[in-house]
C-alpha cells in the first residue's frame, strides 16, 4: 500500500533527512587515506546518537540476506556497488568510495547515498560520480504531480545507458515514510507514462547505482550482502529521499 504524507510528514521527514544528510558530510570529512570502513561507520553513529536518531540499517535483515546488517552504514568501496559492510579495510589512494546511510526519527526515515573518491582520482572514477549524479539529478527532474514512476525510471536510464554505464538488474529506489522501505518501487530503467502516478505527498528515496563496465550483471559476495561487478569495473551509488509536491520535488536528505 502506498501512503500519501501531509505537509507535517514531510516536515518530519526532512528533519530525518538532514540527519542523513549530516551523516554523510560527516563520513565524507573523515574519509581519508588509512581510514578504516569501520572508523566511517563510528563517525555517522556519532552525527546519529547526537540527534537522537536510530539507525533503520542497523540490524535489516531483508529476505536475501544470511545475517542481519551489523552497521549504520553501508561501505561499498571500488568494485562493490552496494551493500558493503564496514570492515577494517582501510581506504587507499585513489579508492572509490559509495557510502549509503539512514536515520529514523520522531517515527520518519530518511534515506541517501553519495560516492566519492579519496586521495589522487582517477579521470574515470569522477566521470562516473558525474553521471550518477546526472541521473539522479533528472529522476529528481521528473519526480512531479502528473508524472508516473516510468518517467522517473526512463529519465534515470537515459542518462545512464548515454553514459555507457550498466545498472544492477532488480535493485532500485522505493518508497519511504515511517518505515525505510515501503512501496512503490523505483526501477532505475523503464518507460515513461507507465507505471504509479506521481501524486503531491508521495515520498521516494531515488538511487541510481552506475556501473562503469556497461554490463548489468552483478555477484553476490561471500558476506551475502555486498554486491559487487562481474566484471571488476568501478560502481558509483547516489540518492536521495525526495518529495513529490504542488511546487516540484523537494529533496528531504540534504544536510
């Protein structure tokens, strides 16, 4: 079932999603050279505990997984396109780095991701954070009153397949209230004018996850959580928790 938010909501909503959205600078300001995934993952607990937030990745245990998810946040680092788990790896020169996090607050969740590099980039890890966010930036574009999920799913597609980058079959965005993942689902391909309609107080977490090796394929790694490419390229992972309203999208995860 899907639920439509009110205006107070929303508001609760984006008091969640300034807290991920906190989170994540705060992950990305510690991300260094020798840092270790796990010391990232202490970092977003702290911006968390401090707002008197809880975690909705802590302890998720979704039907695929073995375990349940023993971090804050997700750590997908090169060719691990999501779903990494904090370990005591510590980041490298020229590592790519995908960090997905949320917090729940008052009963609201918040949802975002962002990738970076660290240390020297290389030429081609920038200009697939470029493109992930490009797509992101158009599903947010044609997330408004009128539209249907499709268009959100074809505006996400096209930039990616321009980009000649491949995206993981059967992972998407959703959407997202009171828990952190309720319907409907948000492909990262599809047609416009199909699909949900787009109606104001509809609330969705939007992620384009871009492989630059150009195939859609992916593994599952021996953790059972983090999947990575097939082919060994580089993957790139961006969202956000938006708002379908009468005056356009408003996005709810910034910081």
């Amino acid at each position: 079932m899907v639920e439509i938010k009110t205006d107070t909501a929303i508001d609760a909503m984006r008091a969640a999603g300034r807290v991920v959205g906190q989170a994540l600078a705060a992950v990305q300001e510690a991300a260094a050279v020798g840092v270790s995934l796990r010391e990232l993952d202490e970092a977003a607990r702290a911006v968390l505990d401090e707002a008197g937030a809880s975690s909705p990745f802590l302890g998720y245990r979704p039907p695929f997984a073995p375990t349940p998810f023993p971090a804050v946040i997700c750590t997908s680092v090169n060719d691990a396109i999501v779903h990494g788990i904090p370990t005591d790896y510590r980041l490298r020169d020229g590592d790519l780095v995908s960090i997905d996090c949320g917090a729940e607050l008052d009963g609201w969740t918040g949802d975002a991701a962002t990738s970076f590099t660290v240390g020297t980039p290389r030429a081609a890890d920038l200009a697939l954070i470029a493109a992930t966010r490009k797509a992101l930036d158009a599903g947010i574009a044609a997330a408004v009153a009128g539209n249907r999920i499709g268009d959100i799913s074809h505006a996400i597609g096209q930039v990616a397949r321009a980009a000649r980058c491949g995206m993981p079959a059967d992972f998407g965005g959703h959407g997202i209230g009171r828990r952190m993942h309720e319907d409907p689902h948000v492909p990262n391909r599809g047609r416009p004018g199909r699909g949900f309609p787009l109606r104001p107080g509809l609330a969705l977490a939007i992620e384009p996850m871009l492989m630059s090796g150009g195939q859609d394929e992916y593994v599952t790694a021996s953790d059972g959580w983090t999947l990575r490419t097939v082919d060994g390229s580089r993957a790139a992972h961006i969202e956000h928790t938006v708002a379908v309203t009468a005056d356009g999208p408003r996005i709810l995860t910034l910081p």
